[in-house]
C-alpha cells in the first residue's frame, strides 16, 4: 500500500535568501544560497555539485527546532522529499516516509490506517527527516522505539546508504546525526516498525486527566491522539501567533544522590525515573520555580502556560532569545546546582 506522492518539482535554488518563513521562531534571518529538492536523485546531483565557496552547510527540516542568530553565511540545504509506502511483517508493518513528509500528517495517517506505536507523539512540529536527528520525544515515548533504519545521502560521496536503529546510538534527545555525523549525511527516508495491534501508554503527564474530561476510561488510538493534540494545544503556543520552538530545554537526568538532595528540598518535586541510577527533573517546573514562567526579557518571553517554551514577543532576534536562555539557565543553576541544555539547535 502506498500513499501517491505529489508531483515532481524542480530543485529550488536561490542566492541570499531569507530564512524567515523556514524558522518557527520567526527570526527575520537569511543564508547565502538555499537549496530544496524533491526526489533522492535531484539530493545527490546536489551534492555533486557543492563547491568550497557554498561551505558550510546547514541541514534543515520544518525549522522547528532551529534558532537563527544572525544569517548563515552558507547552504542551507532541505529536503522535499514526499512519499509514504509500507511493508508488512509479522506483528506489524514497516513504514518507509520520505524526509520531507511532516511528521504529525504521518502520525495521522498511520492512526487512521491501524498502525500503532506514534500516537504518543502527535502534534509534535516538523519534518520526518528531523525525526532520525532529534529523537524526538513525549509523553513516555521516543522516536527511537519505533524507528527500523534511517536512509541517507553521504554528502561527501553522493552515495547512498542506510543505518540501522543501533548505528544511530539514539539517546534522549540525541543520535550520531547530531554528533560525529553531523553536517556528513542527508536523510532521504525513516522506516518505523509499527504495530496493528494498539497498546495504550497513558500514564505519562496529564494524559489519564484529559481522557477523564471525555469519560474514556480505554481509549482508542484516535481517541489517545486527539487527547494529546487537546494538550499540546493548551499549553503550547501557536508559532503562527507567537514564534517559539516547542520546548526549548532538555529535561536534566540527574544523579540519585543529586536527586534525594533536591527532593528532601523540594519534596513536591515533579520526577521521573530513568534507570536505578539516575532520574529525571522537569526543566519546566524548575524555570517556574525561578519565577520566570509568563516573564519576558525585551521582546523574548517565557510562556505564560509552559515555562520550558520561549518565544518571540515580537520582533525578537535571535540574540534576544540566546539572552533570555541564559538569564533562565544562570537562574536554574543558582537555585538548583542544574544546568540545562537547549534543545533547540542555535546557529
């Protein structure tokens, strides 16, 4: 089974063009060239041709995990790869999705076609490409649990090759694609290994709460999606409206001995165990612990619903956020000895 992929484009390529409407953080921000193509063979023809004087090169998605800070004097290189095909095994199904695709059309397709294991991460912004890089993650569920192998371009060669779920070494929010890979490969295509037979993981935030609203004691796969669309879209901002990122702290995973320090502090502390060495803090709650949450700094804020969001007020440079990111971290690191990491990769 197959969803049909758009028609063919041309490849995209422009000199000095403005990155605005490809950061959702809306910074007013250019690069030096931007390439788009829309098939494998118009990515390697790209690559092909790179010279020196188009160094360096930039790799983006939807631009939702992206923060520009003044414009990069380089490539920017994106993927409009379409297309969605699917193979099933025993238990399962393999979907194969093109880099371009975005990644909550996918999560939507998959639900309504009774393939089970994304619906824990829907209405997560960006791009399917983005997804192998990031691994991505809500409510109790990675990415990296359900991806089978990773398709790509080595951009020094032009050649094709793939990595299995192993080779990408995911940890949270983490693979070799953000590391010693970086900037060395195009994803073209993820294959994720789903289910046809839906078990629900509800225990993970306000998940149990918002199905209650609804009297849905055991939920379908749409029903747990349309839950967490409700939940996301309460406490997270349009960047329509309001440019941010999503969440733009990693959650700190902390010692136990650190952990039982703040706990016997903070005993209404919000936790998650990783492992029985280690836990896991919310970067949000301590934001809203340091009084920051609904704050602004210039024309960069925090939001007034979810303290681990930052956004453009307005007019923003990127350095206006870099500046309100480090008032927080200076804050957090105060009060709790913690220093947490953006999320969001900052140019």
């Amino acid at each position: 089974m197959n969803k049909k992929t758009k028609a063919k484009r041309k490849v995209k390529d422009f000199r000095n063009y403005s990155l605005t409407q490809h950061n959702t953080f809306g910074i007013s921000a250019g690069c030096s060239r931007f390439i788009e193509f829309s098939t494998v063979a118009e990515a390697k023809e790209t690559v092909k041709n790179l010279k020196q004087t188009d160094m360096p090169l930039l790799i983006i998605g939807g631009g939702s995990n992206l923060l520009l800070t003044k414009d990069f004097q380089g490539t920017v290189l994106h993927s409009a790869i379409k297309g969605i095909s699917t193979t099933f095994i025993d238990g399962g199904v393999l979907v194969r999705v093109a880099s371009g695709e975005v990644w909550d059309d996918t999560v939507a397709y998959c639900v309504q076609n009774g393939w089970y294991g994304m619906e824990n991460l829907s209405h997560i912004p960006g791009e399917v490409g983005a997804t192998a890089v990031q691994n991505i993650g809500a409510y109790g569920t990675e990415v990296k649990d359900i991806i089978y192998k990773v398709e790509a371009i080595e951009i020094a060669t032009g050649k094709s090759c793939f990595f299995t779920n192993e080779e990408c070494e995911y940890s949270y929010r983490q693979s070799r694609f953000k590391k010693d890979w970086k900037d060395k490969y195009i994803i073209t295509h993820v294959t994720y290994r789903l289910s046809t037979i839906f078990n629900s993981h509800l225990e993970y935030g306000n998940i149990r709460k918002e199905l209650d609203k609804e009297g849905i004691e055991h939920p379908t796969a749409m029903q747990l999606r349309n839950a967490i669309i409700k939940i996301r879209e309460d406490k997270l901002p349009d960047p329509k409206i309001e440019g941010n990122a999503g969440s733009f702290f990693m959650n700190p995973v902390v010692s136990m001995e650190k952990f039982n320090e703040l706990l016997a502090e903070y005993p209404e502390m919000p936790h998650y165990e990783v492992d029985e060495d280690h836990e896991k803090i919310p970067a949000g709650w301590m934001i809203d612990q340091c009084g920051w949450k609904g704050k602004s700094l210039g024309r960069a804020g925090v939001h007034s619903k979810q303290a681990l969001v930052l956004v453009n007020k307005g007019g923003a440079t990127g350095n206006d956020i870099v500046c309100l990111c480090d008032h927080i971290r200076k804050d957090v690191q105060d009060k709790f000895g913690i220093d947490i990491h953006p999320e969001v990769n900052i140019i």
